[in-house]
C-alpha cells in the first residue's frame, strides 16, 4: 500500500515591486538589488523542495514593467518549472487596476507567460471567470492542499471575496490557505489612511486554515503572525526595503504543512540586500545653530556606517529651527563633508532645507516626495490648504477636497486603469463644487453688496439733507436779498 505524503512545504512573499522607477538616480541599482531578492527566493524554494511558493501580489512596480525585468523573472519560474515547483500569485493594486476589461487584455503578471505558458498560476475568482478556468478563485496544490485567492480590489475586497467563496463550501477535509493583497485590521499596523482595511472577524468566519497577507511592507514579529480560533494570519511584509522609512526586518516565511494534523510550522528567512537603506531623523524642538545640526547629522551617520559593511543609500530628515534667522545649512558642503570622512559607501542624495522662520518638518530626499505610511493623507492635505489659503475660502475648498477623497476612493479601479475619472462623474463633481465656492463667493459679494447699498443709501439721504439744506437757504437768501445764490452750491 503506497501512504500519502502528509507534510508539505511552501515559501509565502509578496509585493516585490520589481523594476522600481524610482529614484530615479538609485533605479539601476535598485533594479538589480531587487532581482537579486528574488533569485534568493527562487534558490530557497529548490533548496527545500517546496510544493509550491505563494506570492501574495505586487510582482511588479508597475502596469509595464522592462522586458528585462519580466525576461528574468521567466528565466526564475523556468527554474522552479524543472523542479515541479508552483508558482501560486494574486494581483496586487501594483500588477492591475482591478478592472475587467484589463482582465481579457492581461495585467502585468502576464507578460511573464507571452513566451512559456503555465509557468505560474495567477489565480482570481474575476480573473477565472471572464478567461473560463476550470476551478474559480482557487488551485489544488495536489488533493490535499487547495490555495485560494482574491486579488486587490481595494473597497470591494470583501465583497468579492463573500460573493465567490461561502464558509459552508469550503471543504473542511483539505488544509485550505487564502491570499489576499489587502490590509487587516487586527493583524497590521494599518496606516491612517483612506486605504481599506478589513476586520479580522470577518476573514476568520470563512474558516481557512491560513490566511496570507500583502500589501503589508513591514514586517514585525508581533504583528506578522496572528492566530484567531483556527485561522492562522501570516503577513510577511514586503522582503525588499520599497520606502526608505519601512521598519523591520525584511525576508518570506518557509512553512511545513502537516495536512493530517493540520499542525503549521514556520520559520521567518532573511534576506541579504545588496546595500543597507536607511532614513535618519533629527528631531529637535530648541533652536540650534547650523553647527549643532551638523553634528548631530556627523554623530547618526557615523553611528550608520559602524552598524554595516554594506554600502548605504541615505536620506535625511530634520524637524527643528536654526537660532539665527540668516543661517542656512549648505546641503552640497554638508554632503561633501560626509563623503570625505565616512567614504564611497554613502550614497547621499539629500537637499539639506532647514528653517529658520517656521517649526517644520522637510523631506532631505526630493524624489521621495510621497507621504509616510502612517500619516493620514486626507488632514496632511487639510493642513496645507489651511495654511495655505485664504481662510475666508479654505473651509469651501477643504469641503470640495473631502468630495473628490470620497469620489476618488468609490472609483478607485477606473482612476487607476485610465488616470482619470468618468467624464460623467467629472462633470458632476466639479460642478458641485463650482456651486459651492461660488455660492461662497456670492455671500462674500451680497455681504459687499449690501455694504455698498448702504452706502449708496446714506449718501443718497446725505445729497437728499444737502438739497434741503440748499432750497432752505437759497430761499431765506431770495427774502433777504432778492439775489440768487446757485452759483455757491
């Protein structure tokens, strides 16, 4: 009698991002790190024999990736296809729009298979349906082992998710493992942002015996792993550093599988980055001269470069005031100073802009101009605009900003497929908040109006009370004098 095998192994990574565009001044290196990260991957899945590796979405930085990016990422799969190795991904909000239509033409993920098909397994309940797979939103690893998957879809996640797959039907006999590219909210440190976030509650009802999460590019230990009743969530954060403010340690989970007893085991593997990237920051609420900032930016670096033999990409960031309102720190003496004492290793490409006038925070990186993680992205905005513009309209405009914010998050999929909103809803939005503003301006004008009226009404009673005054005497001078006096009025 031939047993079947009971223990299994698998790798589970996600959000890559292969063939990063930016910054643009660090992209080749970026590129080639990137590639080397995944062949590490790949080198580890043939060295322990897994059944298969699980990718958990955002393959690619982008819609259109190189072709020498997609080319090397072929020849990687080409290598796990010899070994019998699966290569198991969803599409992440990176690798597609989430939009059918994108469905038919093909997503990022698919150049991969222009030349060798079946050399991975995208899977998608959308995507199955409209290319008419033989299993919906779901492969069979063998018959003991069933992945399921839900690519990025943003708000509708969840939706997707309940209108394809129902607890009932999930076959309690096989050790069942879902990937979702999306953040969960009792398992991430979710940022503070309009991005979704779905309650763990409403995953574990479902009853998979792993959950596999992307979109999370940190990797904690305390929040990379969460066990809620018999569901196991695994977030194993993205293994390259994509920001230069991601935190932690980065790496992929390698799992062994006891289908019998449905024990999981796992083991967090690091990987080694072909440079060390980092972000300082200085943070002082004193005023300081330049000098003072100099050294502390001299005492963080030199601190950096005895905690690695890696080559460093830094950035830097200051929150803080200069004590004299003519001081200034020279961003190209500064960097020159640090190239000269600490070497070839530091790769600086920082705009030193410290204020002297404002408590600020400036961002010392000018290609990394998006906003942090945790950030709320909607009152960062607000801040600005309040700041910025006259307050008489910024109430009017902050409204008009939490109407596109709302539009923007309900068409998300066709903002991302063409840029651009329906034409319709374009219309619709920049009409009502035409009405608005000009509403408010329209008080601001009757408030004007009604002063100018005013105005108007009280040199009207002043011209009215001169020409009385005028007929008075003109008439008392015709009785003393019988002469006319027009001529002095």
């Amino acid at each position: 009698m031939i047993m079947k095998m009971a223990k299994y192994k698998l790798i589970m990574t996600g959000d890559l991002h292969l063939d990063p565009s930016r910054p643009f001044e660090i992209k080749d290196k970026r590129v080639k790190n990137f590639n080397n990260i995944f062949k590490q991957v790949i080198d580890k899945a043939i060295e322990e024999e897994v059944v298969g590796i699980l990718f958990l979405g955002d393959l690619f930085d982008s819609f259109s990736p190189s072709p020498s990016v997609v080319n090397f990422v072929r020849q990687q799969l080409l290598r796990l296809q010899k070994n019998n190795i699966i290569f198991y991904t969803i599409f992440g909000n990176h690798d597609s729009s989430g939009d059918i239509s994108t469905f038919k033409t093909g997503i990022s993920i698919d150049y991969v298979q222009l030349v060798q098909n079946n050399i991975l397994e995208l899977i998608d309940p959308r995507i199955d349906t409209v290319r008419k797979k033989k299993t919906i939103g779901y492969r069979d690893i063998n018959s003991n082992i069933r992945i399921y998957g839900v690519g990025y879809y943003e708000s509708k996640t969840l939706e997707v998710l309940q209108t394809f797959f129902q607890p009932d039907k999930i076959d309690k006999n096989k050790f069942n493992i879902l990937l979702l590219h999306v953040f969960v909210k009792g398992v991430n440190e979710v940022p503070q942002s309009r991005q979704t976030k779905i309650p763990i509650n409403e995953l574990t009802k479902f009853g998979f015996n792993i959950v596999g999460i992307g979109h999370f590019h940190g990797h904690h230990v305390k929040d990379g792993i969460k066990k809620d009743r018999d569901t196991l969530y695994m977030a194993p954060g993205s293994p390259i550093n994509w920001r230069f403010n991601h935190l932690g340690t980065q790496g992929y989970y390698l799992l062994e599988l006891d289908t019998k007893t449905k024990d999981i085991k796992y083991q967090f593997q690091k990987v080694q980055s072909q440079y060390l990237m980092k972000r300082i920051l200085i943070n002082e609420s004193d005023k300081h001269d330049s000098s003072y900032y100099e050294f502390k930016i001299f005492e963080r670096v030199d601190e950096l470069v005895k905690s690695t033999e890696l080559p460093i990409i830094l950035t830097i960031k200051i929150k803080g005031l200069l004590t004299d309102e003519s001081e200034t720190l020279d961003s190209l003496e500064i960097k020159n100073k640090i190239l000269t004492k600490f070497g070839k290793e530091i790769l600086f490409l920082n705009k030193v802009n410290l204020s002297s006038l404002n408590y600020e925070e400036v961002s010392l990186l000018e290609e990394d101009t998006s906003f942090d993680d945790e950030e709320n992205y909607d009152e960062v905005v607000i801040k600005q605009i309040k700041k910025r513009v006259d307050p008489q309209l910024s109430d009017v405009i902050i409204d008009g900003f939490r109407q596109i914010t709302m539009v923007y998050d309900t068409h998300y999929d066709k903002l991302l497929k063409s840029g651009n909103l329906p034409k319709k809803i374009q219309d619709k939005l920049t009409s009502n908040i035409e009405k608005k503003v000009l509403e408010h301006i329209n008080n601001i004008s009757k408030s004007d109006n009604d002063k100018i009226e005013d105005s108007q009404k009280e040199e009207q009673k002043e011209d009215k009370e001169d020409k009385e005054i005028k007929t008075k005497v003109q008439n008392s001078s015709k009785k003393s004098s019988g002469v006319g006096l027009d001529k002095f009025f």
